[in-house]
C-alpha cells in the first residue's frame, strides 16, 4: 500500500515528480540513474519521500556541522578573525557565556554583566536557550571551552530536530508535492547558517503553522503561529496575508479563528514573564528599536556609499512606512488578481517586505525565506539563483568582519567588496519576488497550478468561491479553479506538458 505522503485526497491526482516538470531537476537526476519513469511505483517502500527527505535534512545538516569544525576547535576561542576567515561564526558558544547561561543566571530576571543588561531575544527563544544550558551535563570545574563546545553541540542537536520538521512540513503541506520539500533539505544557504543562531526554532513553528492550515486547522495554525511570534516576530506577519484571502474567499471566521489561537498562544507564553520580570522581558522590543544600522540591510549600503549616518529614529520610522506601502501594494495585488493568490505565495512576498526593509540582515535570516520559498516557487532555477546570492553574502559578510578585525593584514573582503555581496543579496531577493508576483498574475506559469489545481496549501481558501474585492480592476470567477493553460489540459509526466519557468 503506498504510504499516505504518497497519495493526495484528490484520488485524480498522483504525486507530482518534479523529473518529469522541472528540467533542473531532471538534469540533477541523471547523478541518480535520471528520471523517474512514467510506469515507477513511487513509495511503495520503506523510502517513501518524507523519509527520503529526512535522510538528506540530516545529511545536510551535518555537513553544515563539518563546516564549522575550525571554529569547534579553536577560532572561536583564539583571536577574533580567525572565525570570520574560516567563514564558521556562531553566536551560540559566545552567548553561552555572554548571556549568563554558563553562570546559572535566570534569563529575563537576573542582570547581566557587560553591555547588554538583559537577554535581548523573546522568551519562547529563551526558553529554548534555557533548556539547552540544562542538557549541557558538563560540569562546572571543566574548562569553559569545553562547556561552550558542548552547549554547541546540544544546540545543534536541538536545532537539527527543527530542521527535520521543517522538511517534514513544507512535503506534506502540499499533499501531492511531497517532493518540494527536498529544495528546503539541500538549500546550501540552509546548512551553512543553520546553527548560527536560534532561528530554526520559531521556522519550525511556522512551518508546523502552514502545515495545519493547509489542514483546515486554523485554530492550530493561529496557536503555532502565536507560539512562533513567541520566539521570534516575524511570524506575525503570516496573519496578514491570511486576513485579505479570507476576506477575497468570504472565510472571516476562519480567520478570527486563527487569530484568537495565535494572540491566546502568545499571551499564554509571555504574560509570565511579563508580570515576573518586566524589565527583562520588554529587553527584545527595546533593544530592536534601539538598534542600529547593522550589516546586511540596504541602509548600510546607503550609509556607507554616502558617508553619511543615518539617525536609528528616522531608519525606524522609514523601515516601518517602507513595510506598510509594500504590504498595502501586496495587499492590492491580492484583491485585484485576476484569480485569488496561493497564501505561500503572499506570506512569501510580506516576510521579504520584511527583510528587504529591515535595518539588520543576519545570515541566518534566509532561514525565514527557504521554506516560504519552496511553497511559493518550487522551481529549482529560481530557488538556486536565488540561492546562490544568498550564499554569496555568507560569504562576503564573514570576509569583510576578517577584513574589519585583521587589523593592519586586512585579510578579508574590503567595504566595496562588501557592498557587492548585499547587492547580490537584495537583487536575489528581489528576483524571486518578481517571479511570484508574475505568478500571481499569469497563474498558468506557477509551477503549483499548472495541473488545475488552486491552492494546496490554502486548507479552507482551497477551491473556494473566488469573490474579487476590487471588482473593477479583477473579473469575478464562481469558482477558483485555475486551467494550467489554454487549450486541453495536460496529464503530469507526459511528454506533451512543457515545463513550467
């Protein structure tokens, strides 16, 4: 019997093999004896997708383990450059110590020593953190190093959990696209940054989100989604996206739904905190507005190709009307599209507002993206395209920071140097936006839709009666149902079908 990742509710409908539609992932195949056949039985062995997928997840992330292996032994505690040259920095064994976790300290309740007074990260993040510094057994007479290398290790061990279930999610959020989810597990942007920071940890959550809506669960959806907020703040933003479709399907209770299970969540998570220590747990909202300009945003690239420093209250202010003009022109697009947007699709381009307009882009930030990505454009051109920008920063950030720290060697990548290597990260960004906003408006080349379908990851938005709220810019449809494209419909894996671009 194959196994259930391996069928769709819809019995029409097989699993869709991207070998037969996409012509990167064709070639790709060819390392693996090529496309799959048009007579192959598909999971009916214990290597059904999802397993398949979870083997290469952890392949990955061990690999992206190996490569910090100089700063596991050494750059990390000798010298400031020598992390940055290896391109292998990670915030956890520094903050291990930095943070108070190594002293027994409480986060949000006890004060730290240096410059930071309290832990500057939500408290579901803190949590996790927390309970980290508790698996980490080593005792306290050992060498710090060693403490700090195995509070590293937990961490990773934590954090690869996550990205098991991220994968896990994005294959079964489209019932009968199973293989989606392999773009997530072999995102090279994906191993390298997995493990800088605690990132993966509010992804899991949302991922987990998307998954129960695509479900129909929206109280779920809106519990994960209120949890992840919990832990970091972008998640917030997936609401957004879910009110205009709603509102565009004529489904508002499912989204007070949702809502009511993501601010309850949240409040469950931080009201403790809040009442037990205020003073450490406001240290996150104000140590983001009191931020600078840090690396990876465009307002450094302004700053530094101007010379001129930008005050944080007008980069805050701006940052925040920048993001409310892009989401109000989402949001039009999402009610004057001829046929209703995919929600990934939305969530995609609102969580890139976000990070193109932020005054901080971290490496690790693309983590947010990669499976938003692979929901709203799994077409592996694009994503690798899109990839390759990404790992193009990673790169030229850690390289510019051994450039920075050298002192007079100036090993490294130089400021204009630099500047490139965010560019690239922007134009990356901005490429694959533009390709999901052409899909939003010519549905017959996303890659989702080309069989007939709507929305698979859209739970109750899913074929659901299509009412244009900008009824003079959109023509109203019954129905949402989108053809692949004019003419007769084509069956998934013949040779008549040209690939979706």
């Amino acid at each position: 019997m194959p196994s259930p990742q391996d069928t769709s509710v819809h019995q029409d409908r097989p699993v869709v093999r991207p070998t037969r539609q996409d012509e990167v992932a064709a070639a790709g195949s060819e390392l693996i004896g090529g496309p799959v056949g048009r007579w192959a039985r598909v999971g009916t062995g214990p290597l059904t997708p999802v397993r398949v997928l979870v083997l290469v997840a952890i392949g990955m992330f061990a690999l992206g383990m190996v490569q910090k292996i100089p700063c596991y032994d050494w750059a990390w505690f000798q010298g400031v450059s020598s992390q940055y040259t290896h391109a292998c920095y990670s915030d956890i064994p520094h903050l291990y110590v930095g943070r108070g976790f190594a002293d027994g300290l409480v986060p949000y309740a006890d004060r730290l020593n240096g410059d930071m007074a309290y832990l500057e990260y939500p408290v579901l993040t803190g949590l996790f953190m927390q309970v980290a510094s508790w698996l980490t057994l080593t005792p306290d007479s050992d060498p710090m190093q060693q403490r700090e290398q195995m509070y590293w290790l937990v961490n990773a061990g934590m954090l690869m959990i996550c990205a098991v279930v991220i994968v896990v999610c994005v294959a079964r959020t489209h019932r009968y696209r199973p293989w989606d989810g392999l773009l997530v597990a072999l995102a090279p942007a994906f191993a390298l940054t997995a493990t800088i920071n605690w990132d993966l940890f509010a992804v899991a959550l949302t991922a987990a989100a998307m998954l129960m809506w695509s479900r129909g669960r929206a109280l779920a959806f809106g519990v994960l989604i209120g949890l992840a907020t919990a832990a970091k703040l972008y998640p917030v933003l997936l609401l957004g996206p879910l009110l205009v479709l709603c509102l565009r399907a004529g489904r508002p209770r499912d989204f007070t739904r949702a809502l009511f299970g993501a601010v309850a969540a949240w409040l469950v998570v931080n009201v403790p905190v809040m009442l037990a220590a205020p003073e450490g747990w406001k240290k996150f909202y104000t140590f983001s507005q009191e931020r600078q300009i840090d690396y990876g945003s465009f307002w450094l690239l302004i700053t530094q190709r101007t010379g001129k420093p930008i005050d944080v209250s007008t980069v805050n202010t701006a940052s925040v009307l920048l993001m409310v003009v892009l989401c109000a022109a989402i949001a039009g697009l999402a009610l004057s599209a001829r046929h209703r947007p995919r929600l990934a699709q939305l969530v995609f381009l609102v969580v890139a507002a976000f990070v193109l307009t932020n005054k901080v882009y971290s490496p690790q930030y693309v983590l947010w993206l990669i499976p938003l990505a692979a929901l709203a454009r799994p077409r592996w051109r694009d994503f690798l395209i899109w990839q390759a920008c990404e790992v193009m920063y990673f790169l030229g950030i850690w390289m510019y920071l051994a450039y920075t720290t050298s002192g007079d060697k100036h090993q490294g990548l130089p400021q204009e140097g630099y500047q490139v290597a965010i560019a690239l990260h922007l134009l990356g960004t901005l490429y694959l936006c533009a390709v999901v906003v052409r899909d939003i408006l010519m549905p017959e080349r996303d890659p989702v839709r080309r069989d007939g379908s709507d929305d698979p990851s859209g739970g109750v938005l899913d074929g659901a009666p299509d009412t244009p709220l900008l009824a003079g810019l959109a023509h109203r449809s019954p129905g949402h149902r989108t053809p692949a494209a004019e003419g007769p419909q084509v069956e998934e894996g013949t040779a008549d079908g040209p690939p979706a671009s």
